[in-house]
C-alpha cells in the first residue's frame, strides 16, 4: 500500500486597511479564535481568488466552467462542427446530450451551476455530432463516461480536480476535492474602523455647498495566516496523468500565493504580497499550524508583529513535531519581508517562490512514480 504525501503551504501576509471579504451588512467578515475577534476571509473567497489566477498560469483548456448554462457551451461546439444545422436543432441535440449524463435541466439551463471542463464540454459535442451522422441514437453510457471522473479522469479541469464538483441529479459525477483551503484568519485582534465619505456632484449650482452623497465603509487591517493542504495521491486520481498533476500543483501553490480577493480593491489597494511563505511535504497527515495564533500576537521589545509571528510558527511546528512525530519530509521558506528569516530555522534549505514550488513539483512527480504511475509515452 503505497504512502501518502501531502503539500502543506503556509502563509503570513499583512493586508492593510481593506475590505476583502465582506458579510451580507457590508462589514469585514471575522471569526473568533482564542476568546477574541479576528479580521476573517473565507475559504470560497480566496478559492475563487485562486481560480482567477489560474488564467495566467494555465492553459483556458485546463481552466473549468462553473455555470448553468452548460447547454449553451455545448451547443456552440456542436454548431462549429455543423454549421448547416438550425439553432433550434443544435439546442436540441446539446439539450439531450447533457441530459443522458443524469443531469436534470430546466429549458436549456440545469437550475444549479455545474462544474464542467472545455473537454467534457467537447466531449458531449463530438458524443452528439457522432450519432446525428451515424443517424443513432445518443450514447447515454458514453455521456455519462465523459463526466466520470472515475472512468475519464483526464478529462478533469485543474480547478475541478483540485476543489471537487458535486452534482446532486447524479451522485455518480461527483468529485471529492483533493484540496482543503482553510479560512484566513489574523493573527492578532481585529478592530473594525469606518471610513466617513461624501462625493461632490461636479454640475451641482454653485451656491449648493453640500455633498451629493454621504456614506461609510467599514474596514479593518490584519496580518493573516492562510493555510492549505493538497493530497498529491488524490490529485492523480482526479486527473489521470503524472504531467497533470505537476502542472495543478505549480499552478495551485502559485496562483494561492498571488491571488487576492477582489473586494473594495478599488477603494483600498490591498494588494500585497505574502510576507513569508511555507511549504510542506508530509507523509504522516496534513498539519495547520493556526493555532500558534490561539493567543493574540503583539509586538513588543522591539519585535514586529511578523518576527513574533514567525517565532510562534516555529515552536508550534516544533512541538507538533516532537509531541505527535509527524515531522515534514521537506520543507521551503520563502522569506518576502524583512522579519520574516527567524522562519527559516525550520527549511531544508531558504529559497525565493519559484524555486521552492519547482523543487516540490519534483518530489510530487517522484512520489507519483514510486507509486507505479506511468503517462502514457513514458517509459
């Protein structure tokens, strides 16, 4: 029975006065963790964040589509292959191809958003385009072989492999996620402040001295530790092939690096970059190190809030290590500020992004190997 292995990243970034992730009153989300209020940022936020990213890291063809009008998306591929043939027709023909995959639909749209691949997409035309020139009827087994993640694994998207699909008219295509994202949470309490704004209308009368409009934005600053794990056996599973999986691993540590939620940017600029940035390969089981942060890190004696950070990362990591023996087979500190070097007692060796991620690339392809896995063409 071969052993796990499991790429831990961990992350450090200090986001200034921002409002990444808001709640449905428009206030900064936060959770509380250690008897106080921390800055928050859910895991569905930065997974969309990350799948945002992956556009400039992967090929559009490896990139899914999470909609309900998959119909649609199907119909324009089978329309390019018989360009002769009435709208009416081909909605028809993409119609009943996504329904022989045990997919319900509601007119042309399935009600619910759908997780599909461009090649599942493809797949379904080429499946429909097939029996309207043989002149047969519809593959239904075919249809559903296409979405099955068991029996096409490579037709998977990177995003789909890595975050999972559930589809509840047909259990059989769903698709466990072989990454857990856990949500940001900051290291010390957060505070809440408001921005008090007014805007000037440009053609009000010039004896009009008062503002056209008069609001607030609710805001907060925070140092936030993030944390993932991806189960590289899993992944294979997901996707089917060693060079797959190398790709979703380079673009996933990437693209959870860069990315950054969306919201307010226009009004705060948050756009940092990590602070210090760690990744880990276990063979034992996935490890957050959050809770070196159940008690609320200060500055003090001259230490920044990054330095105290980083010192508690430490000694929770060496703890775990000694208390549980679930020690990293590797591990790589990116430093990106000064403050951040006390991490590095814990690295095999300090390196910058694209170094570590490759290195770990590596060892995923090795892992995949001992395992047995051979792509096709490879010896």
């Amino acid at each position: 029975m071969h052993k796990p292995l499991y790429v831990d990243i961990h992350v450090l970034q200090t986001v200034p006065p921002s409002c990444i992730n808001r709640d449905d009153t428009g206030s900064p989300k936060t959770a509380r963790f250690g008897g106080v209020r921390r800055a928050r940022v859910s895991s569905q936020a930065w997974k969309k964040a990350i799948r945002d990213e992956f556009a400039s890291l992967l090929d559009e063809s490896a990139i899914g589509l999470r909609t309900m009008h998959a119909v649609a998306q199907i119909a324009g591929a089978i329309r390019e292959a018989l360009p002769d043939l009435t709208d009416a027709d081909i909605a028809k023909m993409a119609e009943e191809s996504l329904k022989a995959t045990g997919i319900k639909l509601k007119g042309q749209e399935t009600g619910y958003l759908l997780f599909i691949s461009p090649m599942q997409i493809c797949g379904l035309a080429d499946l429909a385009v097939s029996a309207y020139r043989m002149g047969t009827k519809l593959n239904s087994k075919e249809a559903k072989a296409i979405l099955n993640p068991k029996e096409r694994p490579t037709l998977n998207a990177v995003d789909i492999a890595l975050f999972g699909r559930m589809v509840a008219d047909a259990p059989v295509l769903n698709i466990d996620a072989s990454v857990q994202v856990a949500h940001a949470i900051g290291i010390e309490e957060a505070e809440t402040e408001f921005d008090y704004f007014t805007a000037m209308d440009d053609l009000s009368p010039e004896d009009n001295a008062g503002a056209g409009m008069i609001g607030t934005v609710e805001y907060l600053s925070s140092t936030l530790y993030r944390y993932a794990t991806l189960d590289v056996y899993h992944l294979y599973e997901n996707l089917g092939s060693i060079q797959a999986v190398e790709k979703a691993v380079e673009a996933f540590l990437q693209a959870f690096v860069r990315s950054m939620p969306t919201g307010k940017q226009n009004t705060f600029a948050n756009r940092t970059m990590p602070s210090a940035v760690m990744i880990q390969l276990r063979d034992t089981q996935p490890v957050s190190l959050a809770n070196a942060f159940e008690k609320p890190v200060r500055a003090y004696a001259g230490k920044g809030t990054l330095e105290v950070a980083c010192e508690r990362l430490v000694k929770q990591e060496q703890h775990i290590d000694h208390a549980f023996g679930v020690a990293p087979k590797k591990t790589y500190v990116v430093c990106g500020a000064p403050g951040a070097e006390g991490l590095e007692i814990l690295a095999d060796e300090g390196t910058n992004m694209n170094e570590a991620v490759g290195q770990t690339v590596e060892m995923v392809g090795a892992y995949l190997k001992s395992c047995g896995f051979v792509d096709e063409g490879q010896d």
